[in-house]
C-alpha cells in the first residue's frame, strides 16, 4: 500500500527522537493522563515541552527587556496595562 499525499510516515515527519528518564511516581502520571485523554506519550511530552519552553523564554525576554521598560516608569503589570487598555 502507498502513502497518499496527505499520508505521513514517521521519516516524512524529519523529527528526531529523545530518551529521558522519569521517575516511577511520574511516568505513572504521565501514563494517567494518556489514557484519560486517548493521547500519546510522546504527544503529551511534546505539548508540555513546548510549553515550558515559551514559558523559559518568555521569562528570558522579560528579564531583558525590564530596565528599559523600567526606565520608561513601567513598574508593574498594571502600569502596562493602563496604557494599552
């Protein structure tokens, strides 16, 4: 049987693969939370990884960014937020 045009195998998908170790208590979850919403491992792993990764570089770009946004009389949140609401 041939792959149709939407039909993608794992070497079409030009991903790479990644062995991490869990802890019992965590794979347990993780096993948990794949079975309650009909998900992989693999794409539950990728979703949270994803997110953790904004969530680091937003954080990264947010420390950068303070001083000038400091210097500026942006203090808080609610001091950005009183300008652009």
């Amino acid at each position: 049987m041939q792959a149709g045009p939407d039909c993608h195998t794992m070497y079409d998908m030009k991903t790479s693969a990644v062995t991490i170790r869990l802890e019992p208590q965590l794979q347990k979850l993780l096993d948990q939370v794949c079975k309650q919403s009909g998900r992989t491992r693999s794409d539950v792993l990728r979703d949270a990884l994803k997110r953790q990764l904004s969530i680091l570089r937003f954080e990264q770009l947010r420390r950068h960014i303070l001083p000038f946004a400091e210097a500026r009389g942006y203090l808080t949140d609610e001091d950005v937020f009183k300008d652009i609401s």
